[in-house]
C-alpha cells in the first residue's frame, strides 16, 4: 500500500510541474480536416498561439468551467513537455527536435467560439477565447518512452461516452522538427515549456452537464498517463461575454 501511495504522489508532484512551464505554445490549423470543417485557409508555414499557464487544469483540480455567454469548444492534442533550450532550432535535425522533448502529455485545448470569431471579424487580438481559467485540461505527464513515435499515435475524445473526436498523429500537416524549428526561430523554447502540436476534426461544444474524456493510444492501447476526464459546469465568475 506505502508504495502504491508513493506512486500517486510521484505522479501528482509530476503532473503539478506542468503549472511550472514558462509558456504554453499552441500550433493551429495543422490538421487538414480541421482546417476543412473551419472553412480556414491552410498555413503556408506553421502558426502559433500563446494560451496561459494559469489555464491549466490538471488531473483531480475540479471542473471545466463555461464562462457566461461563451461557446465553447474542445480540442484534443499532443502536448511536449521540453527538456532542453531550443533557439534557432533547424527543422532538419529531426533527431535534435526529439531529444529536446523531455516528456509529453494529453491536453484539450478549449476556446471560446463565438469570441474568437467576433474577434476575427473586427481584427482583433483572440487571447481572451483561449485564456480562460481552466481552458486548458491536461493529462498527467507521460513518460518519453511511452511514445516512441509521437508522429504516430491515436488522439481521441469522447463528450459524455460519445467519440466526438479520433485522428493520427501522422495526419500533422507540419511535424514537431518543423513545429519546433518555426517557434525557437522567434522566440526561444526553455526546460518545462509546453507546446501543444494542433488537433484533429471533430471540434464542437460542450455545455454544463456535459463530461470530457479524451486520451492518446500507442498500437491501440491507451496510455493511462494520458487520461483526462472532466465535468463542465458554469462559471461562477463574474465575466460574461459583450461584443466589443
């Protein structure tokens, strides 16, 4: 029993490092059938995002919260954890990107919708649709060697039991050499960062009520560090959207 409890605390303090990262740096659009069912434009190189750390939530901290007046939407992805400074990275050293990932873990990366697509109408800054408190629920951390290919893993997750969304990580229109060589060009990747590689089709709302389970399978078994399961309920914050 000592050692089982010694391995949830090992876990836990693990998971709880992931709030240490520096920057969270998201890729979008790098699924083609996610661009498709957004009617977005395909990146001619890779673009990236910045969501908070304080978004964060990670296994056991409570719910996923809905802000009042927001449409929001999930997003599953492969998450590296980095174990080494990454500047100037050059996408052809695919073997540097690997040894600079320390680790990885699942995460679903929430947005605001109809935010995000005011914002966009008037050419504004979205930051406010990715950066609310809990818009960010992580898996525990997964060992490195539990995925010896991150180009080739199963990304799925189920709103309350149904598979809403089930892709390949080999389907990534830019792999993490490039991801990685395209962000440390413009700004330097430090130990316990996290960069967030972009998500299949299948996007779509929850609503309080509604549970999230989501998760990544090597060779079709699930990887139990991998797990996120979370209930959404209503925000008890006092924001509420208005157009700006």
């Amino acid at each position: 029993m000592f050692g089982l409890r010694r391995t949830f605390a090992t876990a836990a303090s693990a998971a709880s490092s992931l709030k240490q990262a520096g920057k969270v740096v998201c890729i979008g659009r790098n699924y083609a059938d996610h661009i498709a069912e957004l009617s977005s434009a395909k990146p001619k190189q890779p673009f990236f995002f910045l969501k908070p750390t304080s978004s964060i939530l990670l296994p056991n901290e409570g719910a996923l919260l809905r802000p009042k007046g927001v449409e929001m939407h999930y997003e599953v992805e492969l998450a590296l954890v980095l174990g080494k400074t990454v500047r100037d990275h050059q996408a052809e050293d695919a073997q540097g990107a690997i040894d600079a990932i320390q680790s990885y873990a699942v995460a679903i990366d929430m947005t605001a919708r109809n935010v995000q697509n005011e914002a966009k109408k008037k050419g504004l800054p979205w930051s406010i649709a990715k950066g609310f408190d809990t818009f960010l629920p992580m898996s525990g951390v997964i060992p490195k060697g539990a995925i010896r290919d991150p180009h080739n893993v199963e990304l799925f997750l189920e709103v309350n039991g149904q598979t809403k969304q089930q892709g390949s990580t080999n389907l990534m229109i830019f792999q993490i050499p490039r991801i990685l060589s395209d962000i440390s060009k413009v700004m330097t990747l430090h130990p316990g960062d996290i960069v967030l590689t972009g998500t299949p089709a299948g996007v779509g709302p929850v609503v309080p009520g509604d549970v999230l389970r989501a998760g990544v399978r090597v060779d079709g078994a699930e990887l139990e560090e991998g797990r996120i399961e979370v209930p959404v309920e209503e925000s008890p914050s006092s924001y509420a959207f208005k157009e700006t």
